[in-house]
C-alpha cells in the first residue's frame, strides 16, 4: 500500500512541442500550434484547422531508430517517443528494478494505416503487415517493448475523449494498492480521415482557431499528441531518493448516462467526477487553486462543464481556461496532455490563459482566466469528457 | 481487503449458453473457420427498433449485462467495466468504407458514433441509467481480464459493493476477410470436435459476449470466489514457472488446483504453452479446453470464465470440455491460463464459494 502517488517524470510531445521543454516555451509565449493539415490529404483541408504535429511518419521511425520493415502506426509512434521521454525524465536506468506497469489510451488505434490501406490490404502483400497494427491494444504492446517492459501489468484503455485521464486514474489505483511500484501511464491519438470526418458529419469542427468558452463558439480543432507520467510509490521515492513533480491526489470517473455523443444540459457526469475526486483528494471545493477545462469549444461541452463547474464549486469557481486553443482536442491523448500541464502550473505557479476568448457566454457569468496569472498553485483540478458519457476528473497537487 | 464473487452469469455465444438452465449438454459441432452465434430472442429484452439500430456487439452486450443483472437480482450496478479487444469493428469498417467509397462525401454520423470503443459500456449504463464508474479495456486477448482486474480491485477495496464486468467482440466481414489473409484464420474448415488436431496455422473465428456480477457479498445465487487475476504482455519465462510463482503468490501449492481451463485454439504455432502444461504440470488433473465451442476472439477468455465459474458452482464438468479422462470428486481450486499468438497472457484462480 502507498500512501502518495509521485508523479517522477513526464513526456510529451503535441502540435506545440516535441518534447517537456518545447511544450512548456510555447504555453509561456502563447505559441499557438493550430495550422491548416499538411500530412492528411483530405478535402476538409480549407474547412478545418488541426493541431498537427511537425514530423512525417519517416522522420518519427527516424528518431525512434526504427527498421524499415517496421509495422508502427503513427499513434505507435507519437506514443513511443512520449513514453520514452517520460522514463528518462524519471531518471530510470533500470525498469525491471521495481514492478513496473504501463497503462495507455488510444481512440483511434492505427486507424491512420488501416484508412489508408483498407483495400489495398486485399492485393497488396507488403502493406499486409498493418493489420496487426490496427487494434487499440497494439500500439501499448509497441511502447512497452520500447520501454523493455516484460512479464508486465501492461493494458490499453478507451473511453473516448476521457481516455488518458482514466489510465492515469488507473495508474494511481494500482501504486495505492500495492499492485505496482511504478507505472507509466497516458495516452496518444494521431490524426485521421476517419477522426475528421466523423466529427465532421457531426458538425462539431470549427472553421477556424477555436475558442473555448466563448460565446460565439464554432466548435473544436482536432489535434494529435502524446503524454505520458511516471507514477511512483512511496517506497520508490523514498529507495531512490526521487525528485517528485507533483502527486496525483484525487480522481473520480462518472457516466452522464445522458446520450451516447452529446454532454447532460445540467453536466451531471462532470459533476459526479469532480465531486468524487474532491472526496478522494479530501479537499474542499475552495482548496482548488486552478482548473484545466475539458473546454472544447463545442457548444454542448463547454455549457454542460460550466453548469457542472458552478454546481461544484457554487459562486467561487475558481481560476480556469482550457488549454485546447493552443493544442486542439488530441481526444484518448488530452487528459494526459492537460496533466502534464497541470504540472508545469503546479511547478512553475502560473494559471495558463483560455486563449481566444472574446465574448462572455450569456448562459452563465463565470469567464475563463484570459491572461497569464502567477500566484501559489498547490492544487489543479483536471477535466476530461467524453462520448458514451464518460467524465473523468483527476486532482494534481504539489504536496503529499 | 474484501472477498469477491461471481454472483451471476451471463453468455452469448456460439453455443446456447444463454440460457443457465442448461450447462453444454447439446453443444454445436461446426466445421467452419468462422463460427455463426446462436443469438438469443434479443427482442425479449429490447424493443425493436431500438434493436435495429444497435450493432451486433452493443445488442449481444445489452442483453447479456440484463441477463447478469437478473440473475443477480439486482436492478442496477455501482460500476460497469467492459473488455473488448476489437471494439465495434462493423460500424468501423461501414464508416471507414464510406469515407473510401465516396471521397469523404455525403457521410452520416451514425456509424462513426457506435464505432467508438466504449459504445457497448456507455449504452449499457444509458439503458440501466446508471451514473457510475465505467470503463472500457481494449488490450487484445487480455481486454476481459483488465476489466476483471480493475472490478476486483474496486470491490476488493469497498469501494463498490457491485460491478458488471463483460467481455464483447463483434466479427466484421472486411476484418475476417483480411485476418484470413494474413493467416490469423485457419485457411480450411476444420470440425470443431477435431479442432486441437488440426495441426494447422491460425484459429477458427467467432464472437461473443459474456457478463458477470461481481460483488464483495456472498448470496444465493453466487458461483465462485475470484481469488486472483494476473496479466503478463510477455513471458520472459516458461509458461510453467510463470504458473508456478502465480500459485505460489497465491498461498497455494500446485496440487491445491484441482482443475486447469486452457485457451488453446488449434493453433499449430501458438498453442505450445497450452501443451507445456497440459503435458506437464497440470498432466494429471481435469483439463478443460472451450474454443473449440466459443470460437477465437479477443475476449474468449469470458467463456473461459463462464466455464470456471459454472464449474464450481455445479460440481461437474460437461463431457464437451474435457480434454482428458480425468475427473475429481470436488472442484475447489480452478485456474484459467489464456494467451493469444504468444502474446497478453493472462492467470486467473477461482474457488468454489
């Protein structure tokens, strides 16, 4: 059993940065990563903007030394470079030194491949060798052959948009318990045809930079990315002497049980998350000194999360923005992508701005943080829903 | 830390096995690569228009979660953890199709929406309006055990006195078809009856969905205590020293199992671990083998489940399932060992309650 959950190191790499440095700089600077696609050639180009990620598939295999006969999707890859970093960052020589599991998240799996050679699968023996690679699980399997993780709790997890978020809530679940010593835990989705169109055909993607809790919302950028935290116990900590990031303090996950797509008029699941996780983390509502939106910029999310956000926290809802105006909405990877954030918030006592906002909502009179704020963040609340209703919040703190 | 149990059972397979009035006295025989399911009246239990529109694996998971919670007396659960190594691979393959077939043009939503892989978890707690915890593993042939996992942590831990716990895939013409061609498939129909002796690549495919309460109160209708579940992504070890410790870590010795479920699939090239303990280890206690009747698919290794669980509580084993002539007076102690293509190998240790 171990009383704390130490996050020791963290990787990521998004549509703002390839690595901790690089995302960090660019929050810092309001470098936005939301562009026209380049890599997918899809005739929405002039109809949407992505958060996309600068490398080619070739340039990824590239900097993980990968064969040329390799069978990695584009989701293996962005989450093996993450999940790399993230190790190394934990300044772990030796994974098999304590019981080390890897929990990760995807939606789309390798769907990226799968798009492509749908057909040609049936004639093409040389392209034959992605339909392995199309399964959720697969890419994990990939990642913890990457990290030399054997004989392991290794497992994949998919709730949709809640997805990363529930690995680490997971993750903290198993350290607690005494099941692991250590796990690394997040999530990683690359951008599709089938992710664009789908959320397409459900007329949910802006035209333009989208803008989180505003009033004039036109709806959500997709975008890819990769996180991952290294959770340790107590134990390890204390054996290794580990420099700690932070601790994950709370979760909670809910269901709206409202509708398979659309989020409760009243954010019931959001409220039951964040309520759990409060109560988890055995802290008031008033103890929350930052919250990571969910924030997508769709009409139905950010009114249901504002409703569920007054409901929790009544009249003092605390300092918040969504970080999606930077980075898109990188779906199963966004939880991951907003704990590392919620990190760097914690480590560096700043609230991040809500990028883009203009216009104050009328449903409602809370307004997200706009501007860079520095004060004392000991505690950050972090918000993750998703389709088939599933809400998910996880609480960050810098203090045992 | 608190015991948990099997409180009910549900499956639907190719088998009739919806039914738990019955345990495999009148199996199917096939002689197939691709094995059809013997569908329960799913209108019984959802109307049907509802039922039109549903894919296969969210109908099969519908009902056989309503099947659970019957059995279990039980109107609603605290959580509800779904396993499903593939997702809903037919509205995948409908909406992907479409985006080829017509250059990303005149697309619905529909399919894309129950693609998701957490549809059959989010449509379950929509039917059953119920508000909590709910997750959705997607980990191949150890996506029913991480859910099984989790469940008994939570309950194990008091922090919910009832889980739903499933395990659902769904077959897709375009995914057969090309698992056909990469081998995964068996290439020729093989009798079921025969399928260990087939000596030959690939497995027979299927689909399937098995549900079961589980809950850290012992009732009525209870089948089995789950003493222990484990997952392994690879074994850097013998399959036989893997199995060792795992007793081990559990107190017991290995004369304490009175009977093994192996989920050997006749596949020439992957089923040697089964053959390492069937040969060795567990050589002189029951065996039980059940692929041959569920068919290969992700989350088979719920029928295995069901099969434990059904076991303990009757005291019998069907005839169907026997892999050699032993048998026990009492079956206390069973293990399930699973794997698919070398690769998420998974222990679990049941006991009769």
């Amino acid at each position: 059993m171990s009383k704390g959950v130490a996050i020791t190191g963290m990787g990521i790499i998004s549509a703002i940065g390839n690595n901790v440095s690089e995302n960090y700089t660019a929050l810092i600077n309001e470098a936005k990563g939301i562009s026209r696609i380049s890599k997918i050639d899809t005739i929405h180009k002039d109809a949407i903007m992505v958060g996309e990620i600068d490398f080619t598939n070739n340039e990824l295999a590239g900097l993980l030394n990968l064969p040329a006969n390799n069978n990695y999707s584009r989701t293996a890859m962005l989450g093996a470079i993450a999940a790399k970093e993230a190790v190394k960052n934990a300044g772990i020589t030796k994974i098999s030194k304590y019981k080390t599991g890897l929990i990760s998240s995807t939606s789309v799996g390798g769907m990226d491949m799968t798009e492509k050679y749908y057909y040609e699968y049936l004639e093409d023996t040389r392209k034959q060798k992605y339909i392995e690679s199309h399964h959720a699980g697969d890419a994990t399997q990939k990642i913890a052959e990457q990290l030399g993780i054997k004989q392991s709790l290794v497992t994949t997890i998919s709730t949709a948009c809640s997805s990363a978020a529930n690995a680490i809530m997971l993750g903290a679940r198993l350290i607690k318990s005494g099941e692991l010593d250590r796990v690394i835990v997040g999530g990683k989705d690359c951008l599709s045809k089938f992710t664009i169109n789908g959320f397409k055909t459900l007329m949910i993607l802006s035209d333009t930079y989208n803008t989180p809790f505003d009033e004039n919302r036109k709806g959500l950028n997709l975008g890819e990315a990769a996180a991952y935290l290294v959770l340790e116990s107590d134990k390890v900590v204390q054996a290794e002497n580990k420099k700690v990031l932070g601790y994950v303090k709370g979760y909670g996950n809910a269901n709206d049980a409202y509708h398979q797509t659309a989020s409760s008029e009243n954010g019931d699941g959001a409220t039951l998350a964040m309520q759990q996780a409060l109560k988890v983390a055995n802290l008031q509502p008033s103890q929350i000194d930052y919250v990571n939106a969910h924030g997508t910029a769709t009409a139905n999310n950010d009114l249901s999360e504002g409703r569920a956000l007054l409901r929790v926290f009544e009249n003092n809802v605390p300092d918040f923005s969504s970080t999606k105006a930077y980075t898109g909405h990188t779906l199963a990877a966004a939880g991951a992508i907003e704990a590392v954030y919620s990190i760097f918030a914690i480590q560096n006592n700043v609230v991040f701005p809500n990028l883009n906002f203009k216009t104050q909502m009328k449903e409602f009179a809370i307004t997200p943080q706009t501007d860079f704020k520095y004060k004392p963040v000991n505690t950050v609340l972090s918000n993750s829903l998703g389709f088939g209703g599933n809400c998910s919040t996880l609480i960050f703190s810098k203090n045992q | 830390m608190k015991k948990v149990y099997i409180n009910s059972v549900a499956s639907i397979a190719a088998q009739k096995t919806f039914d738990n009035t019955t345990f495999l006295e009148d199996v199917t025989h096939y002689t197939e690569t691709v094995l059809p399911l013997i569908d329960p009246n799913y209108k019984e239990f959802i109307p049907p228009a509802a039922a039109r529109r549903m894919a296969k694996g969210i109908k099969m998971g519908v009902v056989a979660s309503r099947l659970a919670l019957h059995e279990a007396n039980l109107e609603n659960v605290e959580a509800i953890i779904t396993g499903t190594g593939m997702g809903c691979v037919r509205d995948s393959e409908k909406f992907v199709s479409a985006i080829i077939d017509n250059n990303e043009q005149y697309l619905t939503p529909t399919s894309f929406i129950q693609s998701t892989h957490n549809t059959v978890g989010g449509q379950i707690a929509l039917g059953l309006n119920c508000k909590g915890y709910n997750f959705t593993y997607v980990h191949s042939s150890t996506s029913f055990e991480s859910a099984l996992l989790d469940a008994k942590l939570m309950l194990a831990c008091d922090e919910a006195k009832t889980v739903l716990v499933g395990g659902v895939d769904e077959l897709g013409d375009h995914t057969v078809k090309i698992h056909r061609l990469i081998k995964h498939i068996k290439q020729v129909p093989v009798n079921s009856a025969q399928l260990l002796e087939s000596k030959t690549e690939g497995a027979v495919f299927a689909e399937g969905a098995n549900f079961f309460v589980l809950a850290n109160e012992l009732q009525k209708t209870s089948y089995a205590e789950v003493v222990a579940v484990k997952t392994y992504n690879t074994t850097t070890s013998t399959v036989t020293q893997v199995v060792e410790q795992f007793i081990a870590d559990n107190n017991l010795l290995i004369n304490d199992v009175d009977a093994v479920v192996l989920g050997c699939n006749g596949d020439v090239t992957y089923d040697l671990p089964y053959d390492e303990l069937q040969n060795q280890l567990f050589a002189n206690i029951p065996q039980l083998y059940y692929k041959h009747l569920c068919g290969e698919f992700n989350t088979a290794s719920s029928f295995g489940f069901w099969l434990g669980a059904r076991v303990l509580k009757e005291q019998r084993v069907p005839v169907a399932v026997q892999l050699n002539a032993q048998t026990k007076k009492e079956y206390k102690n069973i293990l399930l060992y699973n794997q698919y293509r070398g690769k998420d190998h998974s222990l679990t240790l049941l006991r009769k309650c």
